[in-house]
C-alpha cells in the first residue's frame, strides 16, 4: 500500500528550512591516505589523527589494527566491519584515534588493496549555529552541510541522481555514544565515506545526533531544500537523492542514521522524537505507508526485496546495524510515526 504523498497539501515551512545559516563553517577535515598491506609496517602519521578507517578487498573479519599514542603502542584490537564500500571493497568501521602518532594495520588473510585514512576533523572556533527544520513532531535543530563544515571539494563532482522514495532505512553509525562533539564526527564519517570506502558523498541522506539535531547528509543541490531534488510541478512526485548507505538498494531508498552505537542500550529520548518527526516528514512527503509492507524493487538493476516500509539495515544487508536495542524499537517507531502523520492537516498551497 501507498499513500497519496502530501507534498502538495503540506505548509512550505514544513518541507523549507526556516532562515538561514549565520556561520562561518567549521574546521573542514584534513585527511591522509596510505597503502595498506596484511602486516603493513607502522605508519607515522605527520599529523595526530581524530579518526582512522581502512577499506580493503577479500574476506570481511580477520584484520586487527592498533595506535601509537604517548611513546607507545596500544593492544591489537579487531578490525570491525563497517558500511560496505564501492566497488566491491570492505569498510571498516571509523576508528577514534584520540590524537595517535602512528598506526599499524594486519587486513584480513588474503586481502588486498588495503587504503587506510587518518582523518583530523576538530573544530575551529569559528561559531557553529543551526536553523530550524519543521516537521510533524515540531521544530528541529538543523545543520546544513556549510554549518557542519562540509569540505566540499572532497565529495565527487558527479551529477547525483533522483529517484521517487520507495522505502526509509534507520542506521547507527557504531561511534561515540557521548560525543563531544558530533559536527566532527559527521565531518570524519564524510571524510571516511568518500576517501577510504570510494562513495561520490557521504552515504546517509540525514544524520541525528544525541540532543537531536538534524545533520544534513548527501548532497541534493543549490535550491536549500535538502535530500530532494527541489519542488515538483503539480501532480509530480519528490525526488530524493539516491544515497550509498544500503549496499544494492539505495535507489528509492532514504538512509537516517543516528550517531552512536545502539546494540545494549538505545538512543536518547531527543534522538527518539527527532527520528520520528524525521521519518514522519520523509514518509509524508513521499507518500510512504509508515505501517506498510513494500515490494521494492531497484530502478536501476531490477533487484528486489519485501521490506518493511521503515527499516533497518540488516534488513538489506549482512550487518548488525542500527544495532539490537534499535532495531527492537522499530515496531514501536513506525506506529509513532503513523500517529503522528494522521495529525498533519492537508493545507492547501495557494
């Protein structure tokens, strides 16, 4: 089942961001990139690292990866798959590097074309504020891509592609559940995404921090309004950007990811009701069924899946993400969402 999308009736505050970005952008990451081989020798960092993430081809588990800091070596800890990257390579997960001097990678038995990234994404003091985006659950904090410091001229100038939304797909981001600082940590996984996994952008279209603020993800153009392709003619549907966030099925398929790791524990209650008002607006806006069941169906290679209208990732992939204690909620979120979509009033656009 499918609704009739709400894009025309909904008031423009909901679907336009209120105001706009009074900031100077955040320190933008600067990042280095390796060769990587099974028994790498240690690498010297010429600049202490924030984060570190490595891609590889061949087998998925049996890397291992430890950290220089302070004169010496840490333990050897596992090194953990992430998002899948292009092109066939294993991501890993982002590594919080806490200023390490030097690194030292073992890729799986039999890997090759290991690449390993040292990113450094502190923040400057440049000021950092947000606007407000609108949405079912009320007003959220909102950060446009120039208000978390997005670097630009990292991502690939490819043209990105549109395509109607079919299905909205939750994420965790297995990173710091008490994050000082999430602008940095969106600004590492842009950085992972494009330079170590090979994605033209970052993968999700929509990130959520722990206080519950919006983090404008992939790139949907100039027009201000984010993760569309602007307002359709009348009678026409919305258009999101296609994504890289669910390996074989990201056309039509809308990626929120809230920052943390969620698999003992779930979110913070902000991180709860922004992820709701979110879905609500996605699913209003392109007529997702929040209590469906949908047969999508890639526009591009024709692969196909039953899913749950709001899923998870492990619903797409092999993945424990977005972790035991989320993904058990999902149930309960759709419903939410639901509740809240028959509270939108139809309001017509004059």
């Amino acid at each position: 089942m499918r609704l009739p999308p709400l894009s025309r009736a909904l008031p423009a505050a909901v679907l336009i961001l209120a105001g706009a970005p009074a900031v100077a952008p955040a320190a933008q990451p600067t990042a280095s990139t390796w060769t990587a081989r099974a028994g790498s020798e240690p690498v010297r960092l010429a600049r202490p690292a924030d984060f570190l993430a490595v891609s590889w081809r061949g087998a998925r588990a049996g890397g291992a990866m430890r950290l220089r800091r302070g004169g010496r070596w840490t333990a050897w800890r596992p090194l953990r798959p992430g998002d899948a990257a292009a092109r066939g390579r294993t991501g890993s997960e982002l590594v919080p590097a806490r200023r390490a001097g030097a690194v030292q990678v073992r890729l799986p038995r039999g890997s090759r074309g290991g690449r390993l990234v040292a990113i450094r994404s502190a923040p400057s003091p440049a000021r950092r504020a947000s606007t407000r985006l609108s949405s079912p659950a009320g007003p959220l904090c909102f950060y446009t891509r120039a208000a978390w410091g997005a670097d630009e001229s990292l991502r690939v100038p490819n043209p990105p592609a549109f395509f109607p939304v079919q299905t909205l797909t939750v994420h965790h981001t297995v990173t710091a559940n008490d994050d000082p600082d999430p602008a940095a940590t969106v600004r590492a996984i842009y950085a992972q995404h494009v330079l170590a996994n090979g994605f033209d952008d970052i993968g999700y279209q929509l990130l959520i921090d722990a206080d519950g603020c919006v983090y404008e993800g992939r790139a949907s153009g100039d027009d201000g309004l984010p993760v569309y392709a602007g307002l359709p003619l009348a009678g026409e549907p919305f258009l999101a950007v296609n994504g890289a966030h669910a390996t074989g099925f990201n056309a039509g398929n809308l990626g929120v990811a809230l920052l943390g790791e969620f698999t003992g524990g779930p979110p913070t209650p902000a991180a709860r009701r922004s992820l709701t008002g979110v879905l609500a607006l996605l699913a209003a806006v392109s007529g997702v069924d929040p209590l469906a069941r949908v047969a999508y169906v890639n526009p591009i290679s024709g692969a196909a899946r039953e899913v749950d209208a709001i899923s998870g990732h492990r619903d797409w992939n092999p993945t424990e993400c977005p972790g035991d204690a989320l993904y058990a909620r999902l149930p309960a979120l759709r419903a939410r969402v639901a509740r809240l979509l028959r509270l939108v009033p139809p309001v017509p656009i004059a």
